[in-house]
C-alpha cells in the first residue's frame, strides 16, 4: 500500500546579485584594485581565488536546496518504488489467481470430454460385446444348417433309389429341392451378415482405440494441467524456463481442439447407431430364417406323410388285387383241369360212336342203308367233335388267361416290392432321418441347453 508523501518546507534559495547592483561604496572597494590603488598592492597575495562571502551562502544555499532535492527525489523514487512494488505484486496475485481459474476452468472442460469419452469408450466396448453375441448366433446358426442340407441332400439321394415307376418327380422332391436351395441361400446370407458383423466389430474396436488415444491423452493433460494448477509461490519444484514463453507451431486452437473430440465422438456414435440396427437386422434375419426353414421342414415332413398314406393306400390296393388274382389264378386251375377232364371225358362216346359207324361200315349189300341210326351216329360224331373242339378252345383261353393273371399276379408282387421299398425309403430312411432336424432355438442361434 503506498505511503502518504510527506510535504516539506524550504528555505528560498539567495538570489545572485549582480557586480552593477552593489550598493555604491561596496563596489568601489571591490573595484579598487588596480595598480595605483595602495591598498589592493598590500593584500594581493590574500585576494587570489577567494569567494565573497555572498557567494559563499550562495555556494552552501545551493548544497543545501541540491541535498533537499535529492532527498525529495529519493523520497518520491522510495514512494514510487513502493507503490510500483505493491502495484506489481499485486498485479502478479491478479494474474496467478487469472491464470489458476483459467487452468481450473480447462480442467472442467478436459474434465467434461474426458467423461464424455470415457462413457462413450464403455458404450462402444459395451455395444461391441452384444454385438460379439450376435455373431456368434450367426455362427451357430450356420452351423446348425449343415445338418438340415445334409438331411435334404441324404433325403434326395436316397430317393433316387426308388424302383420305377416309383421314381416320379413327386412333391415330396420339389419340397425338398426347395428345402436345400432354401438352406443354401440362407448360408449365403448368413455368411454375408457375419461377415458385415465382423467388419462391423472391427470398426467399433478402431473408434474405441481413437477415443481411447484421445482420452488417454485427456488425462495425461488433465495430471499435467491439475498438476499446474497447484503450484504456488511456495512450491519448492518451481524453476525458470525462459524459453518456454511461446506457442508451438503444432499447437491446436481451443476450437480445433474441442472439434477433435467431439469429432471422435460423434463418429464412434455412427459407428454404436450403425451397430445397434446390425443387432437388431441380425436377430430379425436369423428369426425369420429359423422360422423359414421349420416351415419349409413341416411342409416337407407333411409331404412325405401324404406321399406314405399314397403308398400305403396304393399297397394296399396291389395286396387287394393280388389276393384276387391268386384265388382267380387257383379258380381258372380247376377250371382248366376241368376242361381237360372234359375233353378227356368225350373220348369214350367219341370212340363209341365212331366205332359204330365204323362197324355198321361193314353191312353187306343193301343193308348199307343210310338210316335213322346212321345219321344220329354221325351228328352224334359231330357234336362230339364240335363240344371237344369248344372244350379245347375254352381250354386255350383259359390256359390264356391263366397266363394274363400269372403275369398280372407277377406285375403286382413287383409293384407291391416297388412300393415296399419306396416306403422303407421315404419312412424308414427319410421320414427317421428328419427326426434330426435341429429344433427353431438352435436355428436361431441359442446355445442348446445341456441335458447334465
């Protein structure tokens, strides 16, 4: 605090009068002194170099007022000097205390980014975890279809081992070809997806290491500024270092600084919003492909089913004709045998009757007459050539027919075989196999639960 000056009072200092201004007596004396003058001859060797006693006061006067001068000017100078002195360390508190709040107030703001990184680096490596656990069901899910394409394609081959004319493009193999082109197109999918999430993963991980390179060095500044912050006067680390009074061309500006951040930030923020709809276009692709291909699995199991009750109901009816045709083929037998019997029957009267006429061949003369018994004897002959050669004919056709149900009885024992085998085939081979078929959970994705 400055001091209050003291105020001083001076004497006036004597005026120099001149040689012309003496008094009239005074100035002839003094300028009697030339060589008629007696006196001045008598003291000449006293009068040299001395002052008057004028100048003499006048002399002291003038130390007097240069020496209160001086101690007015060094009085003034210890004044200023104080004042100066106060002024500058105050204005040195002013400035320490501007220049802590200002290092305070950049501690807040590094403070305020730091924490938004930080929150930002958790959400991301949050978000990169789920997204993680998506992948993951893309690829259990894709290895959960390596077992309905083998079941599809196990199904297709076996059935190219059905026996014509079995061997039809039913709807059972349009199913099931659906079924495989269905599987393969979603393992392209699905391959694509995991391939976008892996990619996706990578772009979360290299935003987290910028904001976590930008947060890392938020902090080291923030120890570094929070460091600054409390040295003082009495700090015993203080030292001088002249040349670090300048700005680095490198430096940033407070803008380009902030922007740099929030530029970080707002892209790592991209990146969460692109993550967070890739989980949400994984879970509803690997719902819908679930739920696809257990529909596309029931429509083939109820086409197999149908096409078994075809069979069964087709090998049923062969079985049905086939026990027809053996008691038909037992029945025209017995019937052949009859006829046989039959014809066989007709030799006796044949040879009775021919012998007869043959024997009345032999009438002598007249008696060769051609009678009532003659003509009865020979169209008995001829009924009896025409009934055997009915009997033979009738014996034919049925030795004919009995042929036609031989081969008929043969073409429905092979058929009953084709339909036996075509449905141990598409039962006991197919229908088995697809027992197999993963469940919808392990479709989507899900772990299956363990059965210990």
């Amino acid at each position: 605090m400055a001091q209050p000056k003291v105020l001083m009072t001076k004497e006036p200092a004597p005026q120099t009068v001149p040689a012309a201004d003496l008094p009239a007596k005074v100035y002839e004396v003094a300028l009697n002194t030339g060589p008629d003058s007696s006196s001045g001859l008598a003291t000449a060797g006293f009068r040299t170099a001395k002052y008057l006693p004028d100048e003499w006061f006048q002399s002291n006067s003038n130390v007097y007022h240069k020496a209160l001068s001086g101690c007015e000017q060094a009085e003034r100078g210890r004044a200023e000097a104080k004042e100066l002195a106060d002024l500058a360390a105050a204005t040195a508190q002013r400035g320490q205390q501007a220049s802590t709040a200002t290092v305070g107030q950049r501690l807040k703001d590094i403070h305020f980014w730091k924490s938004e990184l930080q929150k930002e680096i958790e959400d991301l490596e949050a978000e990169t975890g789920l997204l993680a656990a998506q992948k993951l069901r893309l690829e259990r899910a894709l290895s959960a279809t390596e077992m309905p394409y083998a079941i599809a394609t196990d199904n297709l081959q076996c059935r190219e081992r059905r026996q014509p004319p079995d061997l039809v493009r039913d709807e059972v193999e349009r199913e099931l070809l659906k079924e495989a082109e269905l599987i393969r197109n979603v393992q392209e999918l699905l391959k694509r997806t995991l391939m976008q999430a892996i990619n996706q993963m990578r772009l979360n991980r290299d935003h987290k290491e910028a904001c976590e390179m930008d947060w890392s060095d938020k902090v080291e500044t923030y120890n570094i500024d929070d460091k600054c912050g409390r040295y003082s006067n009495q700090s015993t680390n203080i030292q001088f270092h002249p040349s670090s009074v300048k700005f680095e061309e490198s430096a940033s500006t407070p803008e380009t600084w902030a922007k740099f951040s929030h530029d970080n930030i707002y892209k790592a923020e991209l990146e969460k919003t692109a993550s967070i709809n890739l989980r949400a276009l994984i879970d509803n692709i690997l719902h819908d492909v679930s739920e696809d291909l257990r529909m596309q699995c029931a429509a083939v199991n109820e086409a197999f089913a149908k096409r078994c009750e075809q069979l069964d109901d087709a090998k049923h009816k062969l079985e049905y004709h086939l026990r027809r045709v053996l008691k038909e083929i037992g029945d025209k037998e017995a019937s052949i045998a009859a006829l046989k019997q039959a014809i066989k029957d007709k030799e006796a009267p044949m040879k009775v009757a021919q012998t007869r006429l043959y024997d009345r061949s032999f009438r002598p003369n007249i008696e060769l007459c051609r009678d009532e018994a003659q003509f009865r004897l020979i169209t008995e002959v001829e009924e009896l050539t025409e009934t055997i050669e009915s009997l033979k004919k009738k014996l034919l056709e049925s030795e004919e027919s009995l042929r036609n149900l031989e081969d008929t009885r043969m073409d429905l024992e092979k058929e009953i075989a084709v339909k036996t085998n075509s449905l141990f085939i598409d039962r006991q081979k197919c229908m088995a196999h697809r027992n197999y078929y993963p469940a919808l959970l392990k479709l989507a994705g899900y772990q299956a639960p363990s059965l210990y």
